[in-house]
C-alpha cells in the first residue's frame, strides 16, 4: 500500500476498529441468549416474520401479532424492506440479532471519528468507546432486535456530519428516519430546526418539514389505514390532559432516572447544546405515556437517545471553548472524561457484564429440551406459541401467538418455566382446551417445562 493511500484509511483506523469491537463483543452476548434459548419478549418473533415476508416479496403480515395482521398497521417502518435480502440469503432469526449488532457498529464507528475530529485520538476513541457500550445501547441489545437499529446508525451518521459541519450529509442521513419509525418524523423536525439555525440555510426548514409531514402522514393516514381497529395504536396511551390535571404523573421515579443517566453520559455539559432539543420528542411520548414500560433506562427505548446525547455532549464541549467563562472553559476540556468514566462506572450494572460469568448468567440447563421440543415440530407447519421457543420456531413454521383469537394450529408449543403463560395453564392440554374447546390435543413432547401437542 503506498504512502499516499495509508494515509488516506489513517483517520478512520480507530473508528473503524471501535465499531468493529463493539459488534464482536455484542453478537458473543447475542449468541450467549440465544444458546440459552433466552426470550425477553416476542418482538424478535415478530421482526423475523417480517423479515421472512419481504424476503419472499410479499406484505408484512405478521401472525404473531393476528391472523392478516400487516405489521405496517402496528408502527410505520417501511426502511425495513431492506432486511428481506439479508434475510434470503441468511434465513435465520438470529440474523436479524447481528444485524442490529452491526447497525450499533456503524453508529459507533461514525460517532468516535467524530469525536476524534473534535478531541483527538486517546480522548475521542475513549469517548467512542463510552458511547458504543452505553446504557441504551445494551439494553436495546439485551431486548433483541427492533426497527430503532436502523435510526441509532441513521441518527450518528446525521450527527457527525452535523458535528463536522456537513450540512447536506446531515440531511440526507436523517431524511430516512422518517421510514423507520412514526414519532421519528418529529425528531428528524427538531433536528431540522437546529441545523437551520447553525447553518443558516433553507436546508433545516426543509428537513423540519419533511419529519412533520411524513409524522402526520403516518400517524394520520397510513397507520389508521393499515391497522385493523382503524387508528394509531399508540395514540391512546399517550395522555397529555391526565399529565395536566396531575403534573407530579412527571415526577415519576423511573423518569428522573432516565433524565439522570442522560445528563450524565452526556457529560452533564449535553444540555450546552442546542442538539440537546432533539432528544424531546422522543422523551415526551415516552413521559406523557401512562404504560410505565416506557420511562424507565431499561428494553431498547432510550437507544435512539444515545447518539444524540453523545452528539450533543460533542458539540457542547466545542461550544464552550469560546466562553466566555473562565469556569465553563475548563470543565468542556474536562466533559468528555465524565462521559468516559460513567461508562466505565455503569459497566457492572449492564448487560455485556453478564459475559463475566457466562454459566451463571446464560444457563443452558434447559438447552437439551428446548431442542428436542423444536425437532418435533416439522418445517412449515402452523404453531401456536407462548413466547418461549417462538423466536426458535418462527424462521421455518407459520406461529401465531397464543394470547390472540388464532385458527386451530397443527402445533402447541408452550413453556410452562419461561413463556409468560397465566398461572392456571398448567400444561398444554389445559391451554389447548382454553383456547381451542372444539378441537382435540395430544402431547407429543414434554420435559423440562417445554410441551409440544398436536392437534388430532
């Protein structure tokens, strides 16, 4: 390699080896979960019948979530689409786990030559390295796969540029937000404020209005139009008249939380920055929520957070080298180690920590059976499931879900240990005639809590 071209790859070796060491370490948990046969929810079920579908060329529909459910009628991902050839060419659930690994790679390949640029080599790789193993990152990882994959590399590629005062790569990286995800539209808007103002060209306005158009298209028109009840589903939970009648509902524990970790990995000087207006979208429908699953630093809702605390705290410490506060100066040299050190601090509360002691954390006492149980059900047959081997069974079967009205399925698979069944169905056949009166079961598997019946 001549001089000339080692020079040119130089600056993006340590980005370049940041993201590289963040996949490794994530997909080595990936597969820690899924030897284990660990199934924290049914999205990765979900995403892969999605995924499955598109492969194929067909619509979204997804069984899990009912029968003829179009998965578009749930949340607005259409950016998605993009999973079905990785899919055909590798058609595995746990393809879409190392894809999502990869996507928290590149954003973290981008975000450390960003702060590189900004801090230099030893204080910008620490800070990627703080950012790439950050709180909302592992958990999202910890949760298994969603659609926010896509808008954690989307939102840091748009960020860097913007730290770097790239105003048409900006845009173009955030312009696809509004695919991956409805509220996103809103965050894509406020980000087109902020670099309005900082550039000081049309090219915000334009983006501002590109995420509220898309948003209310979305939210207006197409989800209602897909979804079967015939509006947004999510719009319900969303209460800003009961926050206003009871403003201490913001007061919650598990918000402050939220808010304190924020402020803390992005250094405490995130809030110097205008970037920081960005994280309010997403942070408001989360709050103004009454379902307490979503204010808290837990399952993957704060990773679309990440880059742009970390893109904020970036552009802050860079703001304040023209203070003109003596005081302020010298803590925005000394931020970026806040942001180092808590990372370092909160490694012990995370999950990638559970690597420590893999048998204790990742027991595959149970692999055995789970295995047996799945080699019974044959390929393509119709399965209805908890949520214990479906992320295992729904790359090859057609699954539904058990706690919706399914047609009689050739196949139950239960998991009386791990698949979130109510206490009173004790076995398959008491599921079976709970769901299925009419139609006759008969146990072909049982051991270790996993049982398959066929339906006769």
């Amino acid at each position: 390699m001549s001089r000339s071209r080692a020079g040119t790859l130089r600056p993006f070796v340590l980005p370049v080896g940041v993201g590289l060491v963040s996949i490794a370490a994530y997909t080595v948990f990936s597969a820690m979960q899924w030897r284990s046969f660990s199934a924290p929810s049914w999205d990765l079920g979900i995403f892969t019948q999605l995924a499955r579908q598109y492969a194929a060329f067909d619509a979204p529909i997804v069984t899990i979530k009912g029968a003829g459910f179009n998965l578009l009628g749930d949340h607005f991902h259409p950016l998605l689409v993009l999973l079905g050839p990785v899919f055909a060419v590798f058609p595995h659930a746990f393809t879409l786990l190392v894809v999502q690994n990869a996507l928290f790679g590149v954003a973290a390949a981008a975000l450390t030559f960003g702060a590189i640029t900004l801090l230099g080599r030893r204080t910008g790789t620490l800070f990627g390295l703080a950012f790439a193993f950050s709180w909302g990152l592992q958990g999202a990882v910890e949760a298994q796969f969603h659609e926010i994959a896509f808008a954690v590399a989307l939102l840091a590629l748009s960020l860097t540029a913007f730290l770097l005062r790239k105003w048409m790569a900006c845009l173009l990286w955030a312009m696809p937000l509004v695919f991956v995800k409805e509220d996103l539209g809103l965050t894509v808007a406020a980000l087109g404020l902020v670099l309005a103002v900082r550039s000081r060209r049309p090219l915000g306005v334009w983006l501002a209005v590109w995420g509220i158009s898309w948003f209310a298209l979305a939210s207006l028109v197409i989800l209602p139009l897909l979804n079967p009840n015939g509006a947004w589903a999510y719009s319900s939970s969303i209460d800003p008249a009961g926050i206003l009648a009871d403003p201490a509902a913001l007061l919650q524990p598990q918000k402050g939380v939220t808010l304190a970790l924020l402020l803390v990995a992005g250094g405490l000087i995130v809030v110097r920055s205008p970037l920081a207006l960005v994280l309010l979208p997403t942070l408001a429908w989360r709050f103004l929520s009454d379902n307490p699953g979503y204010w808290g630093p837990t399952w993957q809702y704060s990773a679309v957070l990440m880059p742009i605390a970390f893109g904020a705290a970036l552009d802050g410490i860079v703001l304040v080298r023209r203070s003109g506060w003596r005081w302020l100066r010298g803590y925005g040299r000394q931020a970026a180690s806040v942001s180092i050190v808590a990372a370092l601090v909160l490694a012990t509360t995370l999950p990638l920590f559970k690597l420590t002691d893999v048998p204790a954390n990742f027991s595959t006492d149970r692999a055995a059976a789970a295995t047996a149980a799945l080699r019974v059900v044959p390929d393509g047959a119709s399965v209805e499931s908890d949520i214990g081997l479906m992320n295992f069974l729904v790359e090859r079967t057609d699954v539904y879900w058990l706690g919706n009205a399914n047609p009689v399925p050739d196949y139950l698979v239960i998991d009386l240990q791990a698949g979130g069944l109510p206490a009173e169905w004790t076995s398959a056949q008491v599921v079976g005639r709970a769901l299925h009166p009419d139609a006759t079961f008969t146990t072909i598997y049982a051991a270790d809590g996993y049982e398959v019946a066929q339906s006769r």
